[in-house]
C-alpha cells in the first residue's frame, strides 16, 4: 500500500512541474512576442509625420455624437477634452 502512495505522489510532482513549465514557457514566449511585435512593427515608429489630427478634420457630427456618448455613459458627469485618432 505505502509503495502505491509514494508512485502517487511521484507523478503528482511530475505532473505539477510539468503543467508550470509549460505555462512558464507560454508567459515567456507571449511576452517576447509582444515586446517584439511593439518594437518592430509599432504604427507610431513607422510614422514620421508625427502630427496629431485636430478636431477640425472631425466631421461634426461625429464630435456630436462622441459627446452625445460621453454624456449619457457618464450621466452627465463627463466632459470630452480631447479627441485623438488612434
């Protein structure tokens, strides 16, 4: 009977540093990806132009509409300051 508890315990061990490793090497290779893919591939390092659309290339109607939005998802609470395109 002890022999039966001690291979349990055995593959118990096994099997938790095998499911560690292999969510260690799943975090690892996820994190280099993403520092990768934002280095080298960012839309801001390949632009140079460097300018920022102003509200008046907005359509008013769509500044309306954000403000509109902005308003009612916040109760009346919120105020648009800015807008950006992404």
């Amino acid at each position: 009977m002890t022999e039966s508890f001690d291979q349990a315990w055995v593959l118990l061990g096994v099997g938790m540093v095998t499911v560690f490793s292999v969510l260690l090497l799943v975090v690892i290779i996820g994190n280099t990806l993403i520092f990768f893919v934002n280095r080298f591939l960012s839309k801001e390092a390949t632009d140079s132009s460097g300018d920022k659309p102003s509200v008046g290339e907005l359509h008013s109607a769509k500044v309306a509409a954000i403000v509109a939005g902005v308003k009612k998802a916040t109760g009346g609470r919120g105020n648009v300051i800015e807008i950006r395109k992404k």
